[in-house]
C-alpha cells in the first residue's frame, strides 16, 4: 500500500492492475503437439468435396482435452503438392477456432494432384499427432469429371448411412411410383398453375431437364447440385420432378383417390406431401464455400463465442476422440458430400 498522503505512480498503478488481470483470467494452457489429435475426412485422397476439412483437438501435457480455445493461432497448416514437379493451387486459409479446444481445418483444391498432397500440422513449429500427412494420388478436386463407377463404393467410402429417417418418412406415402401418371398429371397439376416445376432424367450419368412452367430460374441451384454428384459418382437411370418454387405443391393425403404424386421439393408442411431435399441456399453455399460465399455449413463453426444465456454450437454430428494412445481417430459420420 502507499503511504498515506502519498498518490500512488500512474505506471505502477497500471502494472499492479496488470498483474491483477493476469491472476483473474489466468493463461491458456500449453499444448502438447505429439498428444493433440488430428482427425477427418480431409486426410483422404478418396473423398472428393468442394472444401475438403479436418479437426484438429488441442491436447494438454497431461492428456486431457482442452475445452477453451488455446489462441486462435495456435496451429499452422500447410498443404501442398507432394510432388514438386505438379504445381496445384490450393485455398488454405487458417483454421477455424470452435473456442471449445478443437479447430477446424478447410481447404478447396483449384486442380487434382496426381503424385498425392502433402498436409504439414504444426504448434509452434513442431508437428502436430501424425503429421505431415501423405494423401497417395490421385487427388481431385471438385471439378474433376471422375466419377466412381460402383455406388455401392462410393456410399461406403463417403460413410453414407444405410437409411435416412427424413427421406424414409417422406417416401412412405408412395409404395410404387407411377412414371406415365406423373407425365399425364405433372404438368396439369402444377405446371400450368404454379409454373416452377422442372423434369429431370438421368441417363448414363448425363442430366437432362425439361422447365414446365416461366418461373424455374432456380434451377440453377438443382444443376448444380446433380451435376456435382454426377462428378463424383455415377449415378443410376431415373428421372423425377423437383418443385423449384417457394411452397410445396403435394397436399393430397396418402388415402385419397387418386393418391399424391412424389414431388421433390426444397420445402414441406406438416399437411403437404412433397420430398424434402436440404434448401437450395445449403447446397449452393456447399458447392461455393471458400469461393463465392462467405457463410456455409463449414464456416459458421468458426463464429462460436459462447454468450451468457444463448444456445451453444455443439458442433452438430462431430464426436471429439478422447484416445490419446497414439492411435488415430477415426471419421465422424455425416459429412457434406456435394
């Protein structure tokens, strides 16, 4: 304390309060780079996206998961060509704090890399669980025309479930599906009256479409999603009819006669029949992140500072591994596959 009648020093006033902050909050903890874990589906060569990603989990010198942030700097990555004749350009910007410990790592390749890439994780300068990471060629990128020829191996290595609860209920009003009674009553239904509806046929993995109706210039969105897949894998003969307007069109119930028709659509209600896919507004923000959006499914993660009283981001079907044996994590289940 200062002696009474004396003013204490603006300088040692400052320091003291200084010192009083650091004491409150108390530092990060130190990270141990060979216990952090590094993990996801952006450290294989066979899983084509438009952004390619990872986690990377802080780790303590103990071995516990940190559950804050360690500083949005805490780790380095690089991510480059593994062969140093092949020139591949490759968006990598700094990954992303979940302020929960774990980061998330994106980046969108602009040219496939034949030889492999090499992905290098580092806490200051030393190499983060596993690193460098090898991904043994080729690697495409997300406009490579090179599509698997068997599904079944596709769904496998994309770790697709073998059910969906969504599309299983919205499919259960239609046991069979009538294609020549959907090309009679399509048009008149919809059509004529609400002019957003577009007929797609898939034929030898090439995509076909018919607009019925002058308000369909959303089929961009539907475009571009089927044209992704069909990169990706090749997809079965069908053809279908997608609602590319704002409300659904379906609202016959499933016991009237005549029965509804299967609509695909971007939206439903608890009284209407259409198939739901994910809005256009998410595959589009998919297909464009790190390039022409800034908001998608990826980036939001990085926008987690918890406020008192507001729901947290829980970070959706991510499952943290709490191994620390050296072994490596495996993938999580349910990542954006356009």
């Amino acid at each position: 304390m200062a002696p009474a009648g004396r003013r204490m020093s603006p300088p040692l006033l400052l320091l003291l309060l200084c010192a009083g902050t650091l004491r409150a909050t108390g530092a990060a903890e130190a990270v141990s780079p060979e216990r952090s874990l590094v993990w996801g589906p952006g450290l294989r060569a066979d899983i084509a996206v438009p952004v390619r990603y990872f986690y990377i989990q802080a780790v303590s010198e103990d071995g516990r998961n940190l559950t804050a942030s360690p500083g949005n700097k805490s780790f380095k990555v690089s991510i480059k060509s593994l062969s140093t004749k092949e020139f591949v350009r490759i968006h990598v910007p700094d990954p992303l704090d979940r302020n929960d410990g774990s980061f998330l790592m994106r980046y969108r390749m602009y040219g496939s890399a034949g030889e492999g890439l090499v992905i290098e994780v580092r806490h200051h300068d030393q190499h983060v669980a596993h690193s460098p990471y090898i991904l043994k060629g080729p690697v495409y990128h997300e406009y490579c025309d090179c599509p698997e020829e068997d599904p079944d191996i596709w769904q496998q290595t994309y770790s697709c479930p073998s059910s969906e609860e969504q599309i299983s209920k919205d499919f259960a009003p239609f046991p069979s599906i009538d294609l020549k009674r959907m090309l009679e009553e399509v048009p008149k239904r919809f059509a004529e009256s609400r002019g957003a509806i577009v007929h797609y046929t898939i034929l030898n993995n090439q995509i076909y479409r018919r607009s019925l109706g002058k308000y369909t210039d959303f089929k961009m969105f539907s475009d571009e999603m089927l044209q992704s897949l069909a990169r990706k894998v090749r997809l079965p003969d069908f053809e279908f009819y997608i609602n590319v307007g704002d409300w659904p069109v379906e609202h016959r119930k499933a016991n009237d006669t005549p029965g509804p028709l299967p609509m695909i659509s971007w939206c439903g209600s608890s009284d209407s029949r259409d198939i739901i896919l994910p809005t256009y507004d998410v595959t589009h923000s998919t297909l464009e992140a790190l390039r022409g959006v800034t908001n998608d499914l990826l980036s939001i993660q990085g926008h987690t500072v918890q406020i008192p009283g507001e729901p947290r981001w829980d970070g959706g079907c991510v499952q943290v591994p709490v191994s620390h044996d050296g072994g490596q994590p495996g993938l999580e289940a349910g990542f954006p596959i356009l």
